[in-house]
C-alpha cells in the first residue's frame, strides 16, 4: 500500500469506528424504576438484538472495505470520491436501522423494511462502484490479479441480491431481514470461499 | 511523508472523521406514532437534504486536507498551530449548518445563512494560510513544485468567491446555498482540471 | 507488523479510543440550581467512581489488546472476524457499566452485577480465542515464542477467574466489584511479572 | 518513532480527536422561537467563548503530546500506564470546562474555578511524570539529547505555574481564567522559545 492509501483508509476506518460504537449510545438503561431490573432487561431484547445486528453487518462492511483496500495501490482522484460516497452509505446505517427498531412491530413495518434494505442496495452499489472503478483504472497491486478477480465474482451478485432483498421487504420484513441476515455471512466469507459455493451449480449445469 | 507530518495527518483525519459521523446523530426517527412512517419520512427531507449537503461539504474539505498533505513533507511549530486553527473550522461546520436547516424557511433565513456562509469564508482563508506558509516555509516535497503551483492558483480564488457568497447572503439565502454547492464541486475538482477551467476565459480575451 | 495487522490495529483503536472517551458524556454538571455546586459535586462521587473505573479497565483492555498485537504479524479471514468480536464485547462495556453504577445501591444490585461481571467473563473468553488461534494458526512473529508463553500462562487464568467473579457476584454485588479491581491489576501487569506472581505457589507445592 | 510507540500515538490521537470534537455537541442552536436569532447568537457568545479556549487549550495539550513523541522512540509497561493516565486527564477536561461556563457568573464561581484549575494542575503533573519517566528510562532517541532538556526546563515550571494559577482562583475565578490563558500561551511555544523567555531575568540578576 502506498503512504496515500494508507492515509485514505486511515480516514476510513476513523469513520468505520464512530459509526459501529455511536450505536450502543442508542441503548437505554433497562428497568425504569416501576418493574425489577432483570425481567426489564430481558423485555428490551429487540434493542439488543438490534445493536448487535448492527454492529455485525457494519463489521462486515468494514472486512469488505479492508479487503478491497488490501489491493488497491494506488490513490486517484475518483477514488477519493468514491470512497467517500460509500462512508456516507456507512454513517447512514444506524438511522434505518433504529427506524425499523422502532416500527418491525407495527403496521408501519413495510416502509420501515424498505427503507432498511433500500440503504443496503444502495451501499452493495456502492461498493461495486469503488471496486469496478479501482480494477479498471489499474490502481491495483499486479499481484492481486487472481484474487481480484475473486471478489469482483463474489460482489457481481451484491447488487442483484439487495434487490431481490428489497422485494421481499415489499412481502414480508421479518423475511427480508432474516436474507439480509444470510447475505451477511455470504459477505463475511473470503472470496474465494465464497465463489466456490457457486460451484456446485456450475457443476449441475454440465 | 515523514513520520511526522504523518502523525499530524493521523490526528486531522480522526478530527474529520468525528466531524463528519457526528452530523448522523441529528436525524431523528420519522413517524412519531401519529402519522404515518412513510409520509412522515417524505415530509423530513429538507434534514436529509441538510445532512447529505454537510457530508459533501466536510468530505470535499478532506480531501482538499489530504491533497495539500500529498506536497507537506516537513512540519514546523507554525505548522502544528495553523493546521489546529484550520481542524477548528472544520469542527465548527455542523452548528451553523444546524442553524441554517433550522432558520432556511423562517423569517431570520439571513442572519443564518450570514453564519453559515462566513463560516465557509474563514475556513476558506484558513486553507489558503495553511498552505501559503507551507510553500513559503519551504516544508513542501522538492518534486511537489509544479502540482503546488496548481494548488495556489485554485486556492487563491477560494476567499473572494466565498465573499461574493456572503454577499450573495446578504440578498437571498437560498441563492448563497447554491453557490455554495457551485464552489464545493469547484474544490472538489483536482487541481489541474480546476485551474484550466480558468483558461477558456483567458482564451476568450486573447 | 505488516501493512494489513497494522491497518487491523488501526481500526481498533478508533474503536476503543472511541469507547473510552464517550463515557465522560455520562457526566452530568453538578448542582442543578437547588444545592451549592461543591456539596453537590461531593455527593456525586459515585458517577466518577464508574467513570474512573471504567476508564481504567478499558485502558487495561487496550493494554492488553496492544500486547498481542505486538506478537501478531501476519493476518488471516478469521483473525479479522475474531478481533471485531472482541471489540463488540469492548464497545458493549459502558452499557453494564451505567447499569451498575445505578442500581448498585439498590435491592437490584444482583442482577446489574451479574450483567457486569457476565460481560468481563465473555470478554476474558474473547481475548483467549483470538489469541489461541493466532498462536495455532501461526500468526506469530517467530521471535515471538518465548512472550507468547508467557501471555498464554497469564491469559489461561482470566476466563477461570471471571467465572469466580460472576459466581461471587451472586452473593455480594460490592465484593465482585473488589475482585474486578484486583483481576484489572494482574492483567495490567506485564505477562513475564503476571506469570511469576503464581511461581511462588508452584515452589510451594514442591 | 518505532512500530510499536507509533501505535500508542495512532491510539492517544484518536483520544485527542474525540475530546476536541465532542465540544461542539454542547453549542446550541440558538434562538428558541422566542426572539430573533441574531441577537440570540450574539447573547450566547459565554457558551461560544467556552468552546474555543477548551478547544484551544486540548489542541496545545495535543501539541505538546506530539512534541514528547517526537523524541521517545521505544515504549514500556510503564509509558503505557503513563500515557493512559495522561489520556484520562485529557477527557476529563470538557466537564470541568462545562462546569466553569454555567458557575462563572453565579455565586459558585469559586467552587466550578478551583475544580477547573485543579483539572489543569493534575494534567501538568501527569504531563511531567510521562517525560521525566521517558528521559529516566532511556526511552528517547539518543538524537534528541539537547531537545530534550530544553523540554524538560520548559515542562519544570508547569506544575508551580498551575499551583499558583489554582491559588488564584481562591481569590477571583476571573483572573485565573486570564492567567490559563498565559500558561497555554507558553506551552504553545517550542521549548527553544519558551525557555529564552526565561533569559531575560536571568540575564537581569547578573
């Protein structure tokens, strides 16, 4: 990495960091005086389960930008806006991710869903922006060509996937959260473990 | 860079960061029980609009910091006090921007966009001290001369044209706002594009 | 310390540089107009007690976490995933920690202290996988064998002895707090000093 | 600066960053509805001034944390206990710094002075504890011999100055403000600076 990148993702990964820790400001102090403290805590479990969520899926957003950033050599000046665009997807993540909080369990649960995967559709965009971008104008290290080539198959079914996503949100949330949930760990994966899970239908095809 | 200047850089981006992941804290979760989300969510997009704005702004002030931090190779005592004085402008951005969405469609639209756009205007002559003195005090890479020279040129006309914004405040705030966006693609620009944007003019009065 | 664990360690201590400045927003300014400010500072000496403690066992916590990344030099898909685990436990500490110091003068002292010591057993329990693995996996700096050892012996101790805690915790909210303070202590010291304080006892039973 | 003393910066520099920024969050937006906004703004300028001297003075705090680190090339348990100390010193600072803003003008002027200035006279100790401990150690890059006693001649007046500073605000918290003012002032200036400040009264003795 030149010292230019590493100043790009020094920046990033400031960024990354406010975002996943501003999210436990959002958990309140259970048990307000009325009920006893552990049946109190136990109730407010959604807001747990939802930080935790959170916390993991900008986790994986944050291996993402560092694997993609572990081949990109070279800085320009799309790169920077780039880059900056898809923080801004980042720093957006806790807003629907409190909105649906909020209203999973309400008749507003759809447009609470929609929103929540419309954000995520936008940031696998923009991730695939960022990424075709850096491997076309050659700012990638020579060496990473094989393992470039991994992940631009693995983020080829990003977009197309959020958007299948974001049609299920149309159907159900709950539905829509639990691929959002698979699509996670599929994301999580190394590349090239990940497009060996393809395989086996490539192989079907034959 | 020397590890220096590096650890300058390393501070001034954490500041950034804050800055820019802080604004994220002001959007509240639409839909307050009565109305419904989705309406609720349309009816708030001058906040949005405000946020989206805010995160361009600072992020188009990033990645001028980072340029002039490309050419800065040696640091100084001066250096040390103009770069805290210019991460003070920076961290002041969100309050007048939080005062301008809160006042935009109220009669006090002027003094709030005054506020906001001398903001703009101070942070403007701070980047051109910061950088004036580091090209006079000699802390630039010798192989930096031609690109800085392209900096200067850009960077000079950044306090007259935030004036003329504040001026333009002074008639209507909603005119001011958009040359405000018209200047920060102007920055946005790297410098070599922005500089020869200048010189079709130039040709036109040969 | 390669360019990708140094990039890992550059993430993490926005994390934790994050969680440890947040919590002085806790602090409430004195004396809200009824009493006199100094009598009402004095008497809000438990929230700087939390305050203080919690500061410290997250200095301890990045002490720590800066001592195996000193011995770790290579990277790894797992590596990144155990690491953001341990930092979720970290980013969690404030929460049990304002549970506590609200509730431990009360008839719900049990519980808040059960939560408290049950997030410094998971905690113990992360810091031990990510450093196992990083020892079977061979991340390592070769040079590094004889202080591995060392940290091993002192690590294998911690999820033992936080488990006594959570179980001292039942009985007496206060006295698993002391036991806190000593655990911080002995994790604070430097591994080769930690791993002599228990020759004594093995010279003993010769 | 070697691997490991660079991550203990990357870590303090992240503190400093959030302590500096988070001051902001206390600026409100002015004019509640009530009254005009720009007289509005103009009556907040004690909360306004409050900013700028905290952020003036953690910038200096800053300065001088680099300037030490410029110099201390290899690390210790001890410096890193030392240097959490100092770090806590540094977050504590926005809660005096709010006190003092809402008691100046009230009858518990004294009170919110003496614990602002007492804030200030720890931080000094802590400050020369950290560079006497380096210099003791042998922590300093053997370069820096001369550097470092001009820092250290500069760092011996600090607590005295602050001593005196804390008895003056027993008195007025007025003219302790004023006389913080001076220190800051000083410790802004490179220690080859500062220290020929002193030459004149010594040059007047002969």
């Amino acid at each position: 990495m030149s010292a230019e990148t590493a100043r790009i993702v020094s920046f990033s990964y400031g960024v990354f960091a406010m975002t996943i820790t501003f999210m436990v400001l959002d958990l309140n102090i259970a048990g307000n005086g009325a009920g006893r403290l552990a049946s109190s805590l136990v109730r407010q479990w959604p807001s747990y389960a939802a930080f935790t969520l959170s916390f993991a899926f900008i986790g994986i957003m944050w291996i993402n930008h560092h694997r993609l950033f572990t081949h990109i050599r070279r800085s320009s000046n799309a790169l920077l806006v780039l880059n900056l665009l898809l923080l801004f997807g980042i720093t957006v993540v806790p807003f629907p991710t409190a909105v649906l909080a909020a209203y999973l369990r309400t008749g507003d649960a759809r447009p609470a869903a929609l929103l929540y995967n419309g954000t995520y559709f936008v940031i696998a965009v923009l991730f695939n922006l960022l990424w075709q971008y850096s491997v076309r104008a050659g700012l990638l290290d020579p060496a990473s060509a094989a393992a470039a080539e991994k992940i631009s198959q693995q983020y080829s079914y990003g977009p197309l996937f959020y958007l299948i996503c974001l049609g299920v949100a149309w159907i159900s949330a709950s539905a829509s959260l639990a691929l959002n949930c698979a699509l996670a760990i599929f994301f999580a994966l190394p590349p090239h473990v990940a497009t060996s899970l393809k395989k086996p239908n490539a192989g079907m095809a034959r």
